[in-house]
C-alpha cells in the first residue's frame, strides 16, 4: 500500500460491496486520502461494523446497509450521504457476485436475472442516482468494477463474464455522455485476488501464484492505490478507460505452466527477485 498524501481531502465518496475484500480496502484508502465515504453493503451488520472499525481509526465514515440493485435502498444510500456529508463527488461501483457458478446448461432465468441485477442493474443505478447531482455541482469521478471475464471467459460463469463484458461497454458510453458536464467515468480490471488467502490451501495458493507473471496473487489493498489515482486530480483527463490490475494475467499468451518458453529457461539474476 503506497503512503496516503492527502489526494482525495474534501471529497465524499460512496462505494459499494464495501463490507469487505475490495471495497473495504478502497474504502479505508480513500478515507486515509482524505474522503468522507459512504460505505454500503448488502451485509448490513458487515458494513456497519467495517465503517465502526475505521471510524475508531479517526476515518470520517458512514455505513449504510442495502442492495446496490434495488432502487429504493440505492435511493436511501445516498440520501444518507447527503445529509451526512452534503454532496458526492466520488462513487465505486463495487458490489457484484462473484461466487454463483453454474454451467449454463444448468441454468435458469433466476439465475441469469439475479447476477445481472447484482453485477450490471446495481452499477446503473448507483450511477444513474449521483449523476445528475455530480453534474449540478460541476463534475465528480465514477469508477465501475470489471473483471479479466470481460475480454476473456471463464468456465461456469457465462452470465458473470456477460455482465463484467457489459460494465466495460456502460464505462465507455458514460464517459461520453457526462464527459461534458466535468464527470469522469473509468473502470478497474482486477485480475487474480485473493480476499481471504488464508481460505486458500497452500497447493492451492502456489499454483495461483505461479500462473501470474509477477509471482503473486492480489490482494484487495492492490486495487487501493490504482483507484485513488482514478479518483484524483492526477487523472483529471482520463476517462473511459479500463485500467487492468492483474499481475500480468491477460497479458500473457499461455500460462506460465504451459509456455513454450518456460521460466526454467529464464536467467537467474543474482540479487534479484528471481535469483
């Protein structure tokens, strides 16, 4: 994690799916940044007790229990942002499902209904309720979570990698459509993040390791810093980008496991991190 300089002082920040794993790490970043955040989930006793954990380290946080793909909890989510920090400029389109696996052939309509409302109607409405106030104020910042699954596919999660392919879409024509009211619009590309190694087997977390180019999983804090920088005057004219946080997952061909060139063929470097 980089050291916090003060980038986001003065702003209000939502982010959602914020009870834990990424949200909870972007959420206490932007708070050591400076922001007040809304923290919301749909673990109401999570998120309450996330935004009670980082008040207690002096972070100016609420948390707001609700589904980010109702309407009405969406509503009341920031309605209490208002009333407790007076605007939004900042929001993180976090929450999602990433644990329904399912072939497709074993699927149904509730289950294809339930991820895109989880992972695709929650980024539209959140986006769609701070907008239009982030455009009367003169501009704010949206950051939208995808995944590798929307340029590349994994097995069992057709309606996943669908909604992830569709939040890349939605992030670009946002870009466009409130660009000229000051609001920028990007997203986040994470790659092979662990929220919980410790829930990996040892076997389990090396093969994962050993597949990423840079020799280790993610972890939510390595999504912190990258979305600070969205969020920041430093990325003042970026926009409608996907910026991909993966260790050099989807950059790479074959699998390191698997390549024609393998790492046993790489020069050892005495000093260096692969001696």
């Amino acid at each position: 994690m980089g050291v916090p300089r003060a980038e986001l002082a003065g702003k209000v920040a939502i982010v959602t799916g914020a009870a834990r794993g990424i949200g909870y790490a972007i959420a206490s970043r932007f708070a050591a940044e400076g922001a007040a955040v809304a923290l919301s989930d749909i673990d109401v006793a999570g998120v309450e007790n996330a935004a009670r954990t980082l008040g207690e380290d002096g972070a100016n946080v609420i948390g707001v229990g609700g589904d980010a793909g109702v309407a009405a909890d969406v509503d009341r989510l920031i309605q209490a942002t208002l009333e407790e920090f007076g605007g939004v400029d900042i929001l993180v389109n976090n929450a999602g499902d990433v644990t329904t696996l399912r072939h497709f052939l074993d699927s149904d309509q509730d289950w294809w209904d339930r991820l895109v409302r989880t992972n695709l109607t929650s980024h539209y409405l959140c986006t769609q309720g701070v907008a239009g106030l982030m455009a009367a104020a003169g501009g704010g910042c949206i950051i939208n979570m995808s995944s590798g699954g929307a340029n590349r596919s994994h097995r069992g999660m057709v309606a996943y990698d669908a909604t992830k392919g569709a939040i890349e879409a939605m992030t670009r024509s946002l870009a466009l459509d409130l660009a000229p009211y000051g609001i920028r619009v990007n997203a986040l590309v994470p790659g092979l993040i662990a929220t919980n190694p410790a829930h990996l087997e040892p076997a389990a977390r090396k093969l994962r390791d050993e597949t990423i180019p840079l020799g280790r999983g993610g972890t939510p804090e390595d999504l912190a810093g990258p979305a600070v920088f969205l969020a920041s005057d430093d990325a003042a004219y970026v926009t409608g980008a996907c910026l991909v946080v993966d260790g050099g997952v989807l950059v790479q061909q074959r699998s390191p496991q698997v390549e024609v060139f393998g790492l046993d063929k790489f020069p050892r470097i005495p000093g260096s991190r692969f001696a």
